[in-house]
C-alpha cells in the first residue's frame, strides 16, 4: 500500500522522498499478488535504481511475478515463459524417473 501512495503523491508533487519510500518498502513486500500489483506503478518514477529493483524482480522465483515485471517495463516475455517452462519440464521428467 505504502507504494501506491507513494506513487500518487509522486505524480502529484512530484516528491523525490516517495522514491526513497518506493526503494526502502518494495524489499519488505513477499506476497507474490502485493509484489505483481505494485510492479505496474514502478515505471513512473523514471529513476535509475527503481528501474534497476524491477528488473531484479524480472528473476523472481514465482512466474507470474516474473512474468509482469518484464511485462511492466515493456520487454518481451518470451523468455520468462520459456525459463518456467523449461524448469517444469524438467521437473516432470525428474520426478518421472526418480
């Protein structure tokens, strides 16, 4: 929640602290849907280390908050698919044969 305010007062008075709130809070947010909601708000601040932390995000171990990251800043997401899909296929024939 604390990202999203910090979004609209930054669009609002275009306050430099709400980047540092966006910085300090997004590590402290765990829940895969919380972590995918406030993704999308990200690409607004327009500052280096924001846009850094979401791309951190586009590693993430849960593939849809993976998959939206990379969606939210705009690139292709092919290769998030194919990363999970990979690992799923993997683990099929892992457990298959174990």
């Amino acid at each position: 929640m604390k990202v999203i305010i910090a979004h609209s007062i930054f669009q609002i008075v275009q306050d430099e602290k709400m980047k540092d709130i966006v910085l300090e809070t997004m590590p402290k947010i765990t829940g895969e849907f919380e972590l995918i909601d406030v993704l999308y708000y990200l690409p607004d601040f327009k500052d280096q280390r924001i846009t850094d932390l979401h791309h951190s995000y586009r590693n993430h171990e849960k593939y849809l908050v993976a998959y939206n990251a990379t969606r939210y800043l705009g690139l292709p997401t092919d290769q998030v698919v194919q990363k999970f899909r990979d690992k799923k296929e993997k683990g099929f024939w892992r457990k298959l044969f174990s």
